[in-house]
C-alpha cells in the first residue's frame, strides 16, 4: 500500500516521462565541414598554368582537390604547389591498369599524399557482355590490391553506361557484386547516377561504409540533362546528404565537365555548398 503522496509523485514522474520526448529538440541541421573539387573542371586553365590556377582554386574556397592528371608536372612539384596554397588531394583519377604505368601511379600518389587511386571509366569493347564485366570486376581486384599493398585505397568512379540491363542484369550491381568491398570502394557521381535513373540513396543503403567519396555534379534535368553550377539544377542535394554517414562519404568534390567559365562556377558551387544546410 501507498499513500496519497507517494501516489502522487509517482503519477507525475510519470508524465514527465511521457511529456519529455515530445520536448526533445529537432536534430540540428548539418553543413559540410570541407569541400573539394575535381580538377578536371578547371582542366582548360591547369593546361595553361597549373600553380596559378591551384591558387584560384584555393581563393574560391576550396580545400581539397581530386587530380585528373599533373600536366606535365614531376609529383614533387604538385605536391610543393599545394603546400603553398594551403591544398591538399586525398585522390587521384588514374586511366591506366598497365603495369608501367600503373606502377608510377602508385609511387606519385604517395609522393603527393592521395589516399585514394580512382579508375574513372572503362572502355567501350571491355563493356559490352556480362563476362566482360566480371573480368573488368577481376582486374579491379587486382589492381586493387596492388594499390592496398602500397598504401593506398582504389575506388572506382561511375558515368550512366554502367545502368541500362545487359542480360537482364545492371552491370553497375555485377561489377560491385564481383568486387571485394574492403579492395573496391566507390566514388559515385552523383549526376551521372541520377541521369540514369538510378537512386543514389539505394546505393548507400546497399552498401553502406563503402562509399568515401563523391561527384557533387549538378543538371538541368530531361530531356538533355544540362550541367550547372551546384544548386541550380534539380538534384535534390539536402536528400542525399542527409545519408551522407550511411554511405561513408569523407569527400566531396564539386564537377562540372563543360562550364563556359571554369571558376565562375567551382565559385558558385562552392557558395552554395557552404551554406547547405541537411
């Protein structure tokens, strides 16, 4: 038996504890705490002047840059620019499995300090059936490995050809299924996902921890999916971002493939990127 102020009190802690979690506050929104851009946006003017254009790169806001590429430049004296400017490039688009070349890959990654080594495309004639994308997925594990061995993580980066059916099957979920996902991690671009009709966030809840980076690629949307500038087109970034900790993202690099005016638009993007709010 209890009295009438034990009843009491235990009837109002009790509805406190059904009143506090309605109390709560709403998560705070998110910002990226850093964004980087891939290099290739701004490939007309590194052909012209590579340390001059790094600068202008740092001077729109931007603190890490993925290389598409050193323009002639020895990895020493890449790395030598960024540290004047404040830069860093945790990654690397690399085009060649060779063995030569693949090989200096590696040892100029380390040299400049990528953490990651991204093969960005595969060739026509290695796409066409199934089989070759297994065998695409087995050279990837190869490399891959090689890459692990020196210190570095391969990834690879996505266009829209890896979605249409061959056989009935997505061969962008073949060449994953293939690959080990501790050797193969992904860099999705997001646009080209999109343009697709592919779900990014699909992506994230199938394979969660296993994408470190993206493409922030931004368009116009159908029929012909212009590309802009980040935030004046139609992807919905506050959705994607959101998911960001499920996918694993640590990087984020802004692209544009043809912009009329390079860094206009890694300006712009870069603005709006900063003040996004998820």
């Amino acid at each position: 038996m209890i009295d009438r102020r034990e009843f009491i009190g235990t009837m109002g802690a009790v509805a406190v504890g059904a009143v506090l979690p309605a109390c709560r506050p709403a998560r705070s929104a998110a910002r990226l705490s850093q964004v980087g851009v891939q290099l290739y946006t701004v490939r007309t003017l590194m052909e012209k002047d590579v340390e001059r254009t790094l600068a202008g790169v740092a001077a729109a806001g931007y603190t890490e840059v993925e290389f598409a590429g050193y323009f002639n430049k020895t990895a020493a004296e890449i790395k030598a620019m960024l540290d004047r400017h404040g830069l860093v490039a945790p990654s690397v688009h690399s085009g060649s499995m060779a063995p030569d070349d693949w090989a200096k890959a590696l040892e100029a990654a380390n040299v400049i300090g990528h953490k990651f080594i991204v093969m960005p495309w595969i060739p026509v004639e290695r796409r066409k059936t199934l089989d070759d994308w297994k065998q695409v997925a087995a050279d990837f594990n190869r490399v891959a490995a090689s890459a692990k061995a020196a210190g570095l993580q391969f990834a690879y980066h996505n266009h829209d050809f890896e979605f249409p059916l061959v056989e009935g099957k997505v061969p962008y979920d073949v060449l994953l299924a293939e690959t080990d996902p501790s050797l193969v991690k992904l860099e999705i671009d997001l646009y080209w996902i999109t343009k697709a009709g592919a779900d990014p966030l699909a992506y994230f809840a199938r394979w969660p921890g296993r994408i470190p980076m993206v493409h922030v690629k931004d368009g116009k949307g159908p029929p012909d999916w212009a590309m802009t500038s980040v935030g004046s087109g139609v992807i919905d970034w506050k959705r994607i971002f959101a998911k960001s900790q499920q996918a694993g993202i640590q990087h984020y690099f802004v692209e544009h493939d043809q912009p009329a005016d390079p860094i206009a638009s890694i300006t712009a993007s870069c603005a709006y990127l900063k003040k996004l709010e998820f």
